[in-house]
C-alpha cells in the first residue's frame, strides 16, 4: 500500500475543506493534505453557478466558482497538498489513519496527527420521503438536476413541477425557466417558506412561478415518462385533504426536501452523531468526540450559507493544527449547550472552558417562524449573551457570539424567547 | 401604480409597498429602514438582477463555462440576453473575468467567465 505522512490530513475539498486546510497552513502546521474522490476542487459550489455566495465574507455577491477560486488559489499558493480523485474509505480514529483509494496509487493509506472530516452532505430523496405512485423516468432530487445542467449540458424537461420550497430547487425553478422550461409550480408541506426569503423573491416571483404552500404531491403518474403529479392541500396534521387533490399535467418532478449530511466515515469511526442533525457532535474547536478527528461544513450540519461554513471550518483548521503541534487549549471544563424554547439544535453541541477566555460564535436554529424574538443565551437565570431578532425563520440560521469567561455552572440554555 | 416589493436586503423582509408611476415613486409604507427605501424604489422603477448560465465550448462537449454579467441587468432584458449566450461558444484557454460577450444587448453590462478552463 502507498503511504503519505502529514500532520493535518483534510476529507473533502468543498469550501469547508478549502478553508480548514487554509487555517491548519496558516496556524504553522506543516504539511496539511486534501483528500478529494472528484477531479476537481471546489465542492457542491462547482455546480452553484448562481450569483449569492460571499455576501457576508467578501461584501460581494459572488457565483459559486468565483467564492471557491478564492480559497483555491490560496490553496495552492500556501502550498496545501491536494490528493484528487482519492476516494476516501475509512477512518481509523486510533492509528490515526485515513484508507483511500487513488487512480494512480491505488489504495493508499495516509498517516496524520489530525483529522478534518468535511465531506459535505446528500441529498434527500424520493424514497427518503416515500411518494406513492409510479416509477417513471423524469423524476430527479434538485440537485442531481443541477449538476446535469450545469455541468453535464443535459435539460431534465420541459414542463416542471418542484416539491419542496429549499433553496436549491428555487434556484433550480429559475435557471430552468431561463434555458426556456416552464415550471408549473413549487410545492410545500409546511405553512412556510423553506430556503431564503432571497431565492423566493428573485427565482418564483420574478417569474411568476406559483409557490403553494401547505401542498403536497400525493401521487405521480406516468408510465415511461411523468405524464403529471396528483397535488392537495394538507390540513394542521400534514395529511393531504384528498377531496381537493388536482392534477397537474408534468414531465418532470424535482425534490428539493433537503440535505443529510454524509458521515458513514464518521459513524464508522465511532464519532458521536447528534440525532438531530444527522452530524457529529462538536465543541467550539469544530472538535468531535474523538480527540484527533475534527468536523466542519455541511457534514456537521446543513447550512444555509457558505459564509458561515467557511467560518466554522477554519476554526476546524486551526485546532487541528493546534492539536497536531502540541498546542492545544487546556480543557477545564466542559458545558453542555441545552436547546430551550423554540430552538432545534445548535452547533457547537457544547463548549469547553479552557485556560483561554475565548469569543465563540454559537450558531443554532429555530424550530417554527416567529416575529418579535430575543434570542438568549443563559447560565441558570443569568443571561450571558442577547440578541433581538425582527423575524426568526426555520430556513436561517442564527447566532450568538458567547464570551467562555462568562460562563457559569456546567450548562449553557439556547433560547428564542417571545418579546411582547 | 401600487406594487408590493419584499426588501431582500436584510433577512428581516419588510414588505414595502409602492406607489408611483413609471419614472417616480409617489410613497413608501412598511420599510423598516432606509436602506429598504433605496432598495424598493429602485426595484420599483428598475428592477435589475444579475444573470448567470453557462456556454458551451467549443471542441468539448462534456464541460460547460459557467459565465454571469459583471454587473446587474435590466429583469426585463434577461430573456433576451439568453438568446444572445445560448449561440455563443468560447475557445479554450480562458481566464476568470475574461469578456465573453461585451455589452450585451446594450446593457453596458459583459458576459464574463466565473472561472478559468485552462
Ligand atoms: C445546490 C446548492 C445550492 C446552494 N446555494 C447557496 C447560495 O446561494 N449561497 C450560499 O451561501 N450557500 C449556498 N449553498 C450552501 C453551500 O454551498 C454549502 O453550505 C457548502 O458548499 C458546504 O460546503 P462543504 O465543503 O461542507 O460541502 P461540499 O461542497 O459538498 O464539499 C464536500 C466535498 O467532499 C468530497 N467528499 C465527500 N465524501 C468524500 C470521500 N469519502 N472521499 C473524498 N472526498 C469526499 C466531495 O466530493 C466534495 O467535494 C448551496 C448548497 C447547495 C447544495
Ligand atoms: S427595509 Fe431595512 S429592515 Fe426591512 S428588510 Fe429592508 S434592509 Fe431589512
């Protein structure tokens, strides 16, 4: 078998790769590695034509290759080492190994003092979901059809119908209207909106694409090719009122009903996964249960805005750099980050106190839209962090910047509270 | 005219509704800050966006450029201009913000490329 030592190897090369790699070189760790199973550098973003990446970063709205290109081009000037077309297979925690196999070398096995996992995240399917009805072609997840488009110059169809309001299959209604397509409506479970108020703005309603909330598709006909879709309103419970249930003559069905992230390796690994986001559990170091393996980007959780992962991933960087120079914060102790009302998970999923007052950026998610929220962040009654919020909404993220040295007792408590 | 523009500058949302005609506004209601009054008027009378898609090119039937406008467009303009990109190819090697199509239908805007293929 090959062998290639580093100290800080990284899997994935997607913007939360890119960044973890970036901050473990600049840290002063020596050699930092990118294991990446594509040709190419670069991630989901590869495919992310659209304009909207970069907002909060670089004060820019930027395409996809555009923001990416950024952090290659420092790649390769810092000189991180990339490893393309290596498919990763295994994680071993305890020899501290990572098995891929390359197209030149074969199976190759690479030795590090820390591990970044930023294998980014897939898609929800049809059968993730369960739709009833036939089996015919025609039916793709958005961002399959993304990367036929974009990528591949393949046209899906010509006549379609989206099910779920995510960002992706928004963005996929308009660049598909654009190449001439008519996308007869998008379809949502929920009485709300599920990606950015942005992509609803400017991909349904400059186009006049119908968004139908509280619908859903209860069956999709056709026999070679979609011939149509079957879709009804839901009543409070999600269950479809079929006395009002329509059809809707189509050749195309996109699901845009969300991301898990992809952590077989994890899980293989024996990393501690959160039941909530499907990722690893973190501290504020993007650190996870085991001590050398550390977690950024959308394999911890999926996020809405690239910004932010790249944030979180050079946290990953730089304390897996730490760890594999000798330099890591001394833990004193660790909290426990609690969700509170209205608030469905946070990452980091707790927090070590160390021997450095440290400003940690907290990022955490609302359970149900609300308007006139403060966000809280407290130790027992004492609250050690706040923010208001005009609007919270399932689909953003939020977040709150918390100071280590404030923190009292063994517990932290993540509220979005009602103000009246 | 009565229009009710969604503000997408900050996440909050405001819903801003318009009255005016072509060339001026004659009020706004329901901005929650300045930046929604520049941001609504302007969308107002002339809603611009920037465009994004991809070329073929040429000799390569596998890859595509992905391309956009270096600056925003007229919304009314976008169709038109997807005519003009959809029977342009690029020849290779091609830098990042390299023109592909200047002044595109006399936007003042150019079709650069978002990357380099070299
Ligand atoms: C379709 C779509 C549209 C989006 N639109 C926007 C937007 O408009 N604005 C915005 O800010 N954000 C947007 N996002 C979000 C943003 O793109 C993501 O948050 C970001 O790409 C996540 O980066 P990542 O590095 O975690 O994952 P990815 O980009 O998915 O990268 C993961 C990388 O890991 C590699 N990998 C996985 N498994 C292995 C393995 N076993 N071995 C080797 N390599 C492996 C993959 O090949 C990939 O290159 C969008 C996301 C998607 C999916
Ligand atoms: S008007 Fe101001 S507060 Fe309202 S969405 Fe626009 S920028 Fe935000």
């Amino acid at each position: 078998m090959y062998n290639i030592n580093c100290d800080v190897a990284v899997i994935g090369g997607g913007p939360a790769g890119l960044a973890a790699a970036i901050a473990a070189k600049k840290e002063g760790a020596e050699k930092v590695l990118i294991i990446e199973r594509d040709e190419s550098l670069g991630g989901i973003l590869q495919q992310c034509i659209h304009p909207g990446f970069g907002l909060t970063r670089f004060n820019e709205e930027l395409t996809g290759p555009e923001y990416y290109s950024r952090f290659t081009e420092e790649v390769s000037s810092l000189g991180v080492e990339v490893l393309l077309n290596s498919m990763v297979l295994e994680v071993n925690d305890s020899e501290k190994t990572v098995i891929c196999v390359n197209k030149e070398y074969g199976m190759t096995k690479v030795v590090a003092k820390s591990i970044v996992l930023a294998m980014g995240c897939r898609e929800r399917t049809r059968a993730n979901i369960v739709t009833p009805g036939t089996r015919p072609a025609g039916i793709y997840t958005a961002g399959s059809a993304q990367r036929l488009i974009n990528r591949q110059n393949i046209m899906v169809g010509k006549k379609i119908v989206i099910l779920g309001s995510g960002d992706i299959g928004m963005i996929m209604a308009r660049r598909m209207t654009l190449e001439g397509a008519n996308v007869v409506m998008v379809v949502e479970l929920m009485d709300y909106l599920a990606g950015l108020t942005r992509n609803k703005v400017q991909c349904l309603d400059d186009f006049n694409i119908p968004l139908k909330t509280s619908h859903t598709i209860t069956k999709i006909v056709g026999d070679k090719r979609v011939e149509g879709v079957y879709v009804a309103p839901v009543d409070e419970n999600k269950k479809p009122i079929l006395e009002k249930e329509e059809f809707v003559a189509c050749d195309t069905v996109l699901f845009s009903v969300g991301l898990i992230p992809e952590n077989e390796l994890s899980k293989n690994a024996e990393v501690e996964i959160c039941p909530v986001t499907n990722g690893p559990v973190v501290n504020q170091y993007m650190q996870t249960s085991k001590e050398a393996i550390f977690a950024c980007g959308n394999v911890v959780h999926v996020n809405d805005l690239v910004d932010n992962v790249s944030a979180e991933s050079e946290q990953a960087g730089k304390y897996a750099a730490r760890l594999a120079m000798g330099s890591f914060p001394e833990k004193e102790k660790e909290i426990a980050v609690k969700t509170g009302r209205n608030v469905r998970y946070t990452c980091p999923h707790k927090l070590i106190k160390s021997n450095e007052n440290e400003k940690v950026n907290l990022y955490f998610r609302v359970l149900a839209p609300e308007k006139s929220v403060k966000l809280i962040a407290r130790c027992g009654e004492e609250i050690i962090s706040s923010k208001k919020e005009y609007r919270v909404n399932p689909g953003e993220m939020n977040n709150l910047c918390i100071e280590t040295a404030k923190i009292s007792g063994n517990e932290i408590v993540i509220e979005a509270l009602k103000e009246e | 005219m009565e229009k009710e523009i969604i503000c997408t500058v900050c996440p909050r949302g405001c819903h801003i509704k318009v009255v005016g005609d072509d060339k001026n506004v004659q009020s706004l209601e329901g901005y929650g800050c300045k930046r929604g009054v520049d941001y609504a008027t302007a969308e107002f009378i002339s809603p611009v966006r920037i465009l994004t898609t991809t070329v073929k090119i040429d000799g390569n039937d596998a890859d595509l450029l992905p391309v956009r406008s270096n600056k925003p467009l007229p919304k009314d303009k976008l169709f038109e201009c997807m005519e003009i990109i959809r029977k342009t190819s690029v020849k290779l090697p091609i830098k990042q913000y390299d023109v592909v199509i200047s002044n595109i239908c006399d936007s003042g805007a150019d079709i650069v490329a978002s990357k380099s293929v070299l």
